[in-house]
C-alpha cells in the first residue's frame, strides 16, 4: 500500500488493516509527529534531567514560577460534556473484541478503552484495537467464544461512553516510521482513533475523548494541549471537541494538578487518581535515598496510608475546585466463581474503599471486572443519590504540604519473604503473558496490568539497593532474589502443567532479572520488554 511521502509501515498488514491505516488518517500521524515529535524528545530529556537532580538529594514542592496559576481563584475548565457528566462508574479494559462488548454492556458509564497498561502493544493488538472500535460504534462488531457463546451489543442507550487511553509520551511505535524515524506511541493511539472515530462519536451525541497517562509535568499536558488543536483543526471540527482525562500517576504531576487542569482546561475532563503507577513512581523517582523513601511491600500499602490520603484529598480539592471531575482508583479484584470465602475477604475491602472515596467527594471510581459494577454503582448511588457527580463538594477543610506527599516513611508495614516472592511470582507470570500478548492478566485474583509489574520489579530493585532486611531477618541480596525466582518460576511450571510454555518463560525469567536485578535501573520495563516483540 502506497502512504504519503516521508511516512513507512514496517508492521505486516493483515485483514481490513487498511480502514485503519489509510493515507489520511497516517497523514494526521505525521502532522502531529513533525509539529511535536522535537518537543516530546525536550520533555523526556527533562524527565531525565530531574530524576538526575532527584538522585543527587534534590526534593519535589510545588513551583514558584506557576502559583499565579494556582492563586488565580477565577479560571475553570470546559463544563462537563455529553457522556462524562455522570461518571459514577467506569470499567477499564483492553480493546480486543470480547472485552470491548463486555464493557461497553457491562452497566458501566465509562469504559477506558486501554491502548496503554493493560494492553500489550503487539502490533497486531494496535490495528486491530481501532478496527475494534470503530466496529462498535459502528454497531457491526460481535464475538463468539471457543464453547460457542455469543457476544452481542446492547442498545446504544445502555452502552458505556467509550474514553481511549493512548500510550504514554515515552513510548514509541516501531512500525511507523515518519522521515525514517520512529513515531510516538501516544500520537499514533490518539490520532488513529481521532481520525476514524470522532465524528462517529459526535454523530452518537458524545465526542471524542480520552485518558492521558503517565505525565510528569504541565509543560507535557500543554504538549497534548497543543495536539488535540493541530488534529481538530486539520479534521475541521471545533477547538474543545476533545476531552480529557489526566492521570495523576506520577509523584512529580501531583505538585503539578492545578497547572495540568489550566494547560488543558478547554480540553480538561478532570483529573484521575492512578494509584498503582502512583506508588511505581514514587518508588522510581526515589529509589537510590534510602530507607526513608521505601515502601512496605505492595500488597501492604493502602488508601489510608498518609502520603496517600494527602495525595487523594488533595486531588479531589483541586478538581472541584475548577469545576472538574475526580476520578477514583482502580478496584482490581476478579471475583472467583469456585472460592466464596475469597470472594468475602476482598469484595468488603472493595467496599471499604470505594466508600472511602465517595465520600471524599470523588464523582465515580474504576473497576477492572464486569461483576464489581454493581458494587461500585451501589455506594457511588448511596451519595450521589440523583446528583450526576459531586462537583459541588469543594473540601476547603484540605490543606496539604509538600511534606506530606512526600512522606513515605509513615507508610504502615513490613518487607517479608512473602512479599518478596509474591513480588517475583506477578513480574514472572505478567511478562509472560505481557510477552505472549496479553496486558491485562488475572493473577491471585487481582487483575494485573503494566503498572503492578512495574511495582514489583522496581520494589525487589529498591531493597536490593538500599541493604533492606526482611521481616524474618534475611538482607534482601541477589542471591537470595535469584535462589526465590527459580523458586517462584518452578511453582509456576508445576502449576501450569501442560500449558507451560518453557521458551516463554525463560525470555520472562530473562526479562525480570535484568530490571530487578541490574546494577543500572530501567525506566520502565515495558521499554526494553518492546525490542523483545516482532
């Protein structure tokens, strides 16, 4: 197939892949990668230069050349458009076809339609995400499973409000390449779903909208300021058709809020509580400071602890503070049909904290799996009654310091062994299904995605670094990782059975002692797990 000029796809062409990858829409891709590819490069070295500075004992706080920004009581972002009004309760999932259907029937108002951690960028998946969902709103997609069960759309009125969440600035795709050079991951996601898509949601009564992840600073949230008006101008719709959602999933980003809801604010759908890569970043930004900045093995870490109380309350503060949404975080839980007792334990945990954020004043809050919608929806109901949203709920009793989104060291628990193998028994089971192609992976009954691995691996780097002891006495060292990865790889090989995959495993087992256990620590795992794929 013939492209425009300057552009090349490298990645195999299978069935119906040119409705997506048409001249124009790939057209778009270029426009947004030559205007915008230079400064995504100055922010990712950014990103560089501070963890630099982090490392050498410097410290987060709110910046002095913005607090005109957050001093300015008068400015607000756009009003809440049709279809994120009421957002009480959204599901997140990958863009195969049995996810897509499920979700978008599942009772909830938003699906996250998952280009980033719970997707595995195979470049397969990427195509066929987008064909995917064009046939949704098109209304032509089905499925049927191996044991011949069918999957249907519900009628429009009852489907979820579709939101995409492209790949993050520091991704790339390699099977487009602009002027010889590889293209951004999250301008590809966004512009091929922008291009094929935004009329069609338009013509439905929403628009096109999306979650933005990852972001380390305003100055990126202006990047994608910047390419939601490039691509609505080259596709002649009106400036503030999009919206969007922020991720605050990133320690630097939470003494950011203010300034990424005003780069955005005619595009600014609220911002969103991202508590797994939260935790990820916390742990990566501080990794080489000692025992003061290291968390509790993961599984110990909750809502309550008080970084993260300050970094909620302070959230929600901010958002209704603009007239913007707050969005709770991920309820990962996949009930079990054949354990009720499991299902007790955690199903009062998820209530626990989806009460928790209700009555914060957060306006609705994720759910990974179909069956906790109704759980979720119940205590959102309890609070919001017939109310859309609590965008009312100012909370001017929260004050919070630098200081206390900064202090790690309350955080409640204790490293044990347990914690250290189950760390190693998730980061070997997800990168082999994350290797294989699957990103969103039921482990123990929790539903795992990139960020949960990224914990993992990057808290057995961590207390290798910092001389930590375990609960029970031992110095976390590289032998004792390396002795209980071969440990947790057999469990798994014995488990598996007949399904183990040997070769799978190896290049997992590979992977994981390379980020957890280098001298060197890598950024993301996903970066070097992506050179592994074809």
């Amino acid at each position: 197939m013939s492209y425009g000029e300057g552009i090349q796809v490298n990645g195999p062409v299978s069935d119906r892949y040119e409705e997506i990858l048409t001249p124009q829409a790939l057209d778009l891709v270029a426009l947004l990668q030559r205007e915008l590819g230079p400064r995504r490069t100055e922010l990712l070295a950014a990103r560089a230069a501070r963890q630099q500075a982090l490392s050498a004992g410097a410290t987060l706080d709110f910046l002095a050349e913005t607090a005109q920004i957050r001093a300015d009581r008068s400015w607000r972002v756009a009003s809440p458009a049709a279809g994120l009004v009421d957002r009480r309760v959204e599901i997140t999932g990958p863009t195969d076809k049995k996810m897509t259907i499920n979700a978008l029937n599942s009772g909830a108002k938003v699906w996250l339609a998952d280009f980033e951690d719970a997707n595995t960028p195979l470049w397969d998946n990427m195509v066929s995400g987008h064909l995917n969902l064009k046939d949704a709103l098109d209304r032509s997609i089905d499925f049927t499973s191996a044991d011949g069960k069918d999957y249907r759309l519900a009628p429009d009125e009852a489907l979820a409000t579709i939101v995409v969440r492209p790949r993050g600035w520091h991704l790339e795709e390699k099977h487009v390449l602009v002027d010889g050079q590889r293209i951004s991951g999250s301008l590809f996601d966004f512009a091929m779903y922008f291009f094929h898509c935004a009329r069609r949601q338009l013509a439905k009564g929403k628009g096109p909208y999306f979650y933005l992840a990852k972001m380390e600073s305003h100055l990126e949230a202006r990047l994608w300021n910047d390419a939601f008006n490039l691509a609505q101008d080259a596709l002649g719709l009106p400036r503030g058709t999009i919206r969007a959602t922020v991720l605050i999933e990133t320690i630097p980003a939470a003494f950011e809020m203010e300034e990424i809801l005003y780069e955005l604010r005619e595009h600014s759908a609220g911002l969103n509580a991202g508590r797994w890569d939260y935790l990820f970043s916390i742990i990566k930004k501080f990794r080489t400071r000692g025992k003061d900045f290291v968390l509790p093995e993961r599984n110990a870490v909750t809502m309550t602890a008080p970084m993260m109380r300050a970094y909620t309350e302070l959230l929600v503060k901010t958002c209704h503070g603009r007239g913007a949404h707050a969005m709770g975080g991920m309820a990962a839980f996949i009930p079990s049909r054949r354990d009720p007792e499991v299902n007790k334990v955690a199903l009062a945990k998820v209530r626990d904290d989806k009460t928790r954020e209700s009555r914060d004043g957060f306006d609705g809050s994720w759910v990974a799996h179909p069956d906790l919608v109704p759980v979720c929806r119940e205590i959102f109901d309890g609070v919001l009654g017939d109310a859309p949203n609590q965008l009312g709920k100012l909370r001017d009793d929260v004050q919070v310091t630098a200081a206390e989104l900064l202090d790690v060291a309350s955080t409640p628990g204790e490293i044990t062994e347990a914690g250290l193998r189950n760390n190693v028994s998730v980061g070997l089971q997800y990168l082999a299904s994350w290797l294989a192609g699957q990103g969103a992976v039921a482990i123990f009954n929790l539903m795992e995605d990139a960020a949960t691995a990224e914990i993992s691996r990057s808290q057995v780097w961590q207390w290798l670094h910092n001389d930590i002891h375990l609960a029970e006495g031992p110095q976390v060292t590289r032998e004792l990782v390396g002795q209980i990865i071969d440990e947790e790889h057999a469990k798994i090989a014995d488990a598996y059975g007949a399904a183990y995959d040997a070769d799978q495993y190896a290049e997992a087992v590979g992977l994981f002692k390379d980020v957890a256990l280098a001298d060197d620590y890598a950024e993301f795992l996903t970066l070097p797990a992506y050179e592994h794929m074809p």
